[in-house]
C-alpha cells in the first residue's frame, strides 16, 4: 500500500471526521479517570488533523504515522499554524524511543490496518511500554458485523467537484478482513481535467472478547467498550468499538 498520493486527498476524504467528538470524549475520560498529566502520543496520526487539535487544546503532543508523506503534510499543516509539534515515521507493530506518555490515542479504524494477530498484539505492548502507570490508552475498530454486512461485496462511490471515487470491498483472506479497491478522480485546478490514481488497502478485525484478552495480556485493565462515540454498550449491529483502557 502506497500513501504517496493518498496523502494529498486524505484530508478532503476526511472532511466529516467527527475529530471533536474525539477531543470531547477523551476531555471526557481524561476527567472520569483522573488523569492528571497532559502528554499524549498520538498513533496513526495521518496528516495530523486530529494531533493538531490535540495541541491547540494544550495537551503536549506527539504524532506517529508509517508513510512519510502522510507526516509530511502533518508537519506543514503544524508549521503554519504555529505549533512545535513532533512526528516520527514508525510502525505501530514496532514502536521504540518515544518517550512515556500519558495516554496514547489510535482513532479512525487504524489498528484495523496491521494484518498479523502478533502485529495487534504487539502494538498493544508497545503502546504499554509508552504509557505511564494509570495512562489511558483509547483506541476504535470496525466491528465484525461491519467487515461482513457492511463492507464485504459492496461498492460505495462518490462525485464531488474536486475529488471522486469508486471504492469497491471484496473479503479478505483471513478472518473478518477486507480488501479495499479504490480508484481515485482527482481535478487539476489549473486544466480542469482528472487525474486517476489506485489504492489497495487492507483491514482485518477480531471478536471484541479477543481484543480485550488482548489488552489484558499486555498489561491494560479495559475500563469501558463503547458503540462508537456513543455512551452504550456495542449491539450486534454496532459499527464501530471504541475502547478505553488503562496501564494498570
């Protein structure tokens, strides 16, 4: 997978993003679990949409991402809005050196994207390693019933003015995953014309009860399994978990 020039129109994909729900609900838990420190790292941060919020609100920040054009943009978008803010390319599956935070965020179904169980698990351990005692760690996944009802065999498209696409999901080959084929329209602002480029990506999901087997194994207590942003219980037909989680 190549974010080369994902990276370009990832904000524009992201417009609806729901970043200040995010913000409210960690504002939130940082409050309910008495967190008393403000330093966050923040994973798969993409182009830091959401880490910059993150500083804007006076939390020290960090951001993490694995494509180095993704951080690219991340770095300028921070730069011109005045903010010191640092970005490290690494794999969340590897992390190392970051410094110990006091909670750590991975938002947006980016966990969905290591393929392994042994990369989910591992990612787990390191977010451990990078927390302090007591330091929440709040993460979401696509559910199982999203992978299978809503994804699998469907195409989804749409037609803006300045970005298009066609986004087709076939099952992957493991277990609750997905392949995602997408085909990108872009307009050249100078000549009007579109520019069409591909994308490959791949998700795989797991039962809620191994996630929290999991966390528990790699040293978290799971505080609270959410619908999404929604202060309830995941149903059969929730798209989204969210969970939120504490170094014991």
């Amino acid at each position: 997978m190549s974010y080369e020039r994902f990276a370009y129109v990832y904000d524009a994909l992201m417009k609806n993003a729901p970043y200040e729900k995010w913000l409210q609900l960690l504002l939130d838990k940082w409050g309910t679990y008495d967190v008393s420190g403000k330093k966050i790292l923040d994973l798969a941060c993409g182009t830091g949409e959401f880490t910059v919020e993150l500083a804007r609100c006076g939390f020290e920040v960090a951001g993490v991402d694995l494509s180095e054009e993704m951080l690219s943009v991340a770095n300028e978008k921070a730069s011109l809005m005045g903010l010191q803010i640092p970005f490290y390319q690494q794999d969340m599956a590897g992390l190392e050196g970051l410094g110990v935070y006091d909670g750590v965020t991975i938002f947006c179904d980016s966990l969905n994207y290591l393929r392994t169980e042994n990369d989910v698990q591992a990612a787990f351990r390191g977010v451990n390693e990078h927390l302090q005692s007591g330091g929440l760690f709040m993460f979401d996944v696509h559910s199982v019933y999203k992978m299978e009802q809503i994804f699998q065999n469907h195409t989804f498209a749409v037609n803006d003015e300045d970005v298009s696409y066609i986004w087709d999901c076939f099952p992957g080959e493991e277990p609750y995953s997905v392949e995602h084929d997408l085909s990108f329209f872009v307009r050249d602002e100078e000549s009007g014309l579109y520019d069409r480029f591909d994308e490959w990506h791949y998700q795989r999901t797991y039962q809620t009860e191994t996630y929290e087997r999991w966390l528990n194994e790699a040293g978290f207590e799971v505080l609270e399994v959410l619908a999404d942003l929604n202060e309830e219980a995941p149903s059969s037909t929730t798209e989204r978990i969210l969970y939120i989680c504490r170094k014991k």
